[in-house]
C-alpha cells in the first residue's frame, strides 16, 4: 500500500533520489521516525535527523489525510454509476434490520465482512464490544435501535485476538482503562472454573472472548426496550457472534434467546413498562 523510503541515514544525493522516487513513506519507516523525532534523537553521524523526520512524518500525515478523501471521491463516484438514485436514497433516510454492537478494532469493519449495504446497519463499537448499564452511550444506542429504528436483529460481535480482553487477563493497574476492563475481569469470575481449567493460555484467551460476548448478549436482554419489543412484537432477536482474523469468518456462538431472556426474567423482568 505505501513504497518504501529509502534509508535517511545515506549519502544526501542517494537520499534525494530516494525522495524522487517515493511519494509516501512506508509504515515501519514512518513508525521509526516519528519515535526518533519525539525523542530528539539523531543519527551517530550527528547530521540533522530531527528536522528531516520531521517534514517527512509532516508529509506522511498530509498523504494519509488528502488520501481518505480520495478514496471518498472515488466511492461516491462508483456508487453512483452503480445506481444514479443511490445517495436519494441514503438521504431519505435509514430503516436497518440490525443493530451491530462491535470491538473498536480497526480491522472488524461491520458492513464489510458482513456483505451488508449502508443502511443495512446500526453500528455501535467500543472496546471489546462492552454492554454496560452505566454507559449511556451504548444504553441509548440500543433503546434508539430498538424503539426508533425497530431493529430485527441485535448482534454483539467480539473477535479473537481482543486486546481488551487481553488486557483484562493482565495483573496489571492500566489506569483509566481499569474500570472499563473490570467488566471483563468481571466474565472471568464468573466463568472461573471453566476458565481455569483450559491449560493452554491462548485457548483460554479465546474462550474468554466468547464467554465476554455471551454476558453482552445477557447484558443486552437486560434492557427494558429489548424486553418490551419483544414481548409485543417477537423481535429484536440477540445474536452473540466472534470474527476469526485467520480465515475471515464469522462464528455463531449460537445464543439461545428465548431462554436467555426466560432466565434473566425473574430478578430483571421489565415487561410492563415504564413507571408512571
């Protein structure tokens, strides 16, 4: 995606020509030099490193910007040859089918490795794909989707190789990010034994992936706007679902909602409406 840069650290007619060459830097190029740049570090030659780095990370920045707009540019171009009423129909408004509540990660794009079309979707992402009844955020995304929207589906999707549960599993005081992370801490305890019990440490690193998108499913039933909607009109359904970045797809964790939401019921039923 980006070319190659060759070494800052050559001869200053090679490392022109090298500019000449290359219009963008390359990640690990770019990732070194901004480190070296904040550092105020320089090269054993003691040649003026900083400043170099600097317009290059400067231009880096301005090649990444300028390039989302391209790729903009070009989307809305093809969508539109595609099917000249495609934005009419965008502006006029959105009717999803499904609520998507996913991990921050940068690499799960919801409509993408779901084949869905924009408008097909509600998306909420934050990390590790948390459903907590303090967050308002998420709190109001699931009663907009579901009282507003009509949503018909509500997936919570996690994915393998989760940093927030992995930082999770970690004994250690990560901040600000600890209460967010308890949570998650929180799915261990009460899964524990079975936890413990896998031996292999990446195994039950991904089972704690699927057992944390169950306990958002539950999280989900919880709520009095899925209860309701459900008890007058049969849906939305929750669905608990795990992307695998090695092959691609996605994995049904195959939630049984009827019974989830049976057992939730006799301490968080909500079914008969808001108090007056």
């Amino acid at each position: 995606m980006f070319s190659t840069r060759a070494r800052c650290t050559v001869s200053s007619s090679t490392r022109q020509a090298a500019r000449s060459s290359a219009n963008t830097l390359s990640r690990p190029l770019f990732s070194q030099q901004l480190r070296m740049a904040s550092s105020g570090s320089s090269t054993p030659s003691g040649s003026n490193w900083r400043e170099r780095a600097k317009e290059d990370i400067t231009n880096y920045l301005r090649q990444t910007h300028d390039k989302v707009f391209e790729n903009n540019r070009s989307w809305a171009a093809e969508q539109k040859a595609k099917d000249p009423a495609f934005f009419d129909k965008l502006a006029a408004g959105q009717n999803p089918e499904y609520l998507w509540i996913g991990c921050s990660d940068s690499r799960i794009p919801a409509e993408q490795i779901t084949g869905l079309e924009p408008g097909d979707a509600f998306v909420h992402r934050n990390i590790a794909n948390l459903v907590c009844n303090t967050d308002l955020n998420v709190m109001s995304v699931i009663t907009y989707a579901v009282q507003h929207l009509k949503v018909k589906h509500i997936v919570v999707c996690g994915h393998y190789g989760c940093g927030g549960v992995k930082a999770a599993m970690t004994p250690q005081d990560l901040g600000i990010l600890n209460p967010w992370l308890r949570n998650i801490r929180d799915v261990y305890r009460l899964h524990e034994a079975e936890l413990d019990a896998i031996k292999d440490q990446d195994a039950r690193y991904n089972r704690l992936v699927e057992l944390n998108v169950v306990e958002q499913c539950r999280n989900v039933i919880k709520t009095a706007g899925v209860q309701q909607s459900y008890a007058e009109n049969k849906f939305p359904i929750v669905h608990g679902w795990v992307f695998d970045f090695h092959d691609g797809l996605l994995k049904d964790l195959r939630v049984d909602f009827e019974a989830m939401l049976q057992g939730i019921q006799k301490i968080y039923n909500l079914t008969q409406g808001a108090a007056r």
